[in-house]
C-alpha cells in the first residue's frame, strides 16, 4: 500500500511538472513596472539587470562600487537607473528608497541578491567573519525588504524574490557562516510570504548549487589567509598536514569542478520577475533539484555518509593523531 501511495504522488509530481512545462503561466506586461535588484556588480544580478532592461522593465540596479556602476550603466537602456548600493548601511538603504520614490510609489519588484560566500572550519573561523556575512547575506536582506514593503504592498502582485542557495537547506562542512545566513534568509523568506499573503505579496526563494561565479573562486586564498591568522595553539591542534590536505580537497571538490553555468540562475529569477504564478522555490540546477534536495529529505546520517564520500579524504588532524598515538602507548603492557 505504500508503494503504491508512493507512486501515485511520483506520477501526481511527474504530470503537475509536464503541466508547468508545456502550459506556463502567461508573464506580465513589463511596461511601467520598476525592479529594484541589489548585487549587480557580477554574476546573477549583473546579467539579470540586463535580460530584464532588454525585456521592458525599468530595471533599478544597485551596485557596490563606482567602477561597477559605470560599466553596467554602458550596457543597459536609458530607462534604467544604476546606483551605489551598500545594503550593510542604512544610510544607503535610505537613499535607495529616496530615488526610487521619486520614480513610483509603486515598486513591482525586489530581488534581494547581494551576497558574499567565505567558509573555512568553525575552529579556524573567527567571529568577525560571521557576522559580516550575517549582515550582507541576511541583515542587509531584511533591512531592504523593511525598507520598501511600503512601495511593494501599494498592489496586489508585487513580489519580493530571494536568492538563497542549496546551502540554506542542507549544510556542509567548511561552510558554516554562509550556510547559517542563508537559512536564516530561507526562514525568513517563509515568514514574509505568509504574513504577507492577505497583501497579495509573492514571496520566492531560489536555491541554486555551484555555479561559475565568482562567488566560488579565491576558496584557497580565503584558507589561506585564515590560516596563516590562526593562533599557533590552534595550528598545532590541526596540523599542516591537514591543512594542505584541506586546500588539495577544495581544489578536487567534485561540485565546484562541475559547477553549472549561472544562467539558468538568471533565467529562474526572469521566471520569477516576470511570470504571473511565480514558484514559491526555485532550484535550478541539477545538484538542487537531483542531489541536494533529495538527500535533504533523507536521514541525517544519510547525509553524513555522502559527505564523507565527497569531502576531505586523507590526513587527519594531527591532534586525532596524538590521540591515537597516546592510546596505543596505554594499550601496550609495560
């Protein structure tokens, strides 16, 4: 009886999939309609500024630095507006919502996508480094959201799109002060989209693995660095060995090696901007949807054992080695 239930869901889930695929949801008419979206410097948010400029939208796009700004100016419309953005300041918030007030009291769009990625052992990981990526991966998020609910719950239909990640749903080793933000954004992305549902506010979530971005690149050089900053109590607690062990396993690591091209990031958060019936989650990607997602589901030590397939093989840190040393010495008679 259960495989059978089992079953009946498999194929409920396999026809609503063929259902969105071959009869999507119409899009919106972009005319008139503003999309604010921070991170526009690389990656995601750079090219989704310029696919939803190209299709209509009038594209407000938040950047980190000047050089930034003037490069992405070059690439979109007359319409579109570029502007300094660091969503870790207040101040800067505010004069967002200054200029985009002066544009509309109506904001169609927020795509919350600013975001930094570092990790590194929690013993290795000092507690500056969490707190700066709580602040641009989910306190910046949360201020923006607060900051302009005012404009987004003028009509019924406005939406608020958060990009989270793989990350925010099952957590890895070596990767604890991203992992932590990113949940902390997934909770709350699902607060806001229930509070928010009598508005008519939508509220998406997209949850993509590794793409080739350059959130990915300069791993080694962050361990590095955090390496080279650690107590020499805590050095040898671990050992070099295990440290360069630990940079030759980021180098091999079977995911960043076979990490997928970030359009089809750019093309989900399209979906997201431009559909009529927005999905609630997003997971585009093959290790989202395949891998990840499924062995979310599974049991915890499921988990586990797949991780220690796929993660740090080899040296074991030289303080388990003292370890093992000193009770084999207690084992041996005198």
């Amino acid at each position: 009886m259960l495989c059978m239930i089992i079953f009946l869901l498999l194929i409920l889930f396999i026809t609503f999939k063929l259902y969105q695929h071959f009869f999507p949801a119409p899009l919106v008419n972009p005319q008139g309609k503003y999309v604010l979206i921070s991170g526009c410097d690389t990656g995601f948010g750079h090219e989704l500024a310029k696919v939803l400029d190209g299709q209509g939208f009038n594209v407000l796009a938040g950047v980190y630095s000047n050089e930034s700004k003037e490069k992405l100016g070059k690439n979109l419309s007359k319409k579109a507006t570029v502007f300094k953005l660091d969503i870790t300041k207040q101040q800067d918030i505010d004069a967002a919502f200054d200029l985009v007030k002066a544009k509309t009291d109506n904001l169609y769009a927020l795509v919350n996508n600013a975001g930094v990625g570092k990790g590194g052992l929690i013993d290795w990981i000092p507690m500056q480094l969490y707190r700066d990526l709580m602040e641009v991966n989910f306190f910046g998020h949360v201020s923006m959201t607060k900051t302009f609910l005012p404009l987004l719950l003028k009509q019924a239909g406005n939406r608020v799109i958060n990009l989270t990640s793989v990350a925010g749903y099952f957590a890895g080793p070596a990767l604890s002060p991203y992992c932590a933000s990113k949940s902390a954004l997934e909770a709350f992305s699902d607060c806001l989209r229930r509070e928010m549902a009598t508005w008519g506010l939508k509220v998406s979530i997209l949850e993509p693995g590794f793409m080739r971005t350059a959130i990915i690149e300069g791993h080694k050089e962050t361990l590095k660095r955090l390496w080279a900053d650690l107590p020499v109590a805590t050095q040898e607690r671990w050992g070099e060995g295990f440290f360069n062990n630990q940079l030759q396993n980021r180098t091999n690591n079977v995911f960043m090696k076979h990490a997928q091209d970030p359009i089809i990031v750019v093309r989900a958060l399209q979906h997201a901007v431009s559909s009529t019936q927005p999905r609630i989650r997003y997971r585009p990607g093959w290790q989202s949807a395949y891998f990840f997602y499924p062995l979310s589901m599974m049991p915890a030590c499921v988990g586990d054992f797949v991780l220690s397939l796929t993660g740090t093989k080899g040296e074991k840190p030289a303080g388990v080695l003292k370890r093992l040393e000193q009770a084999v010495k207690q084992s041996q008679p005198n």
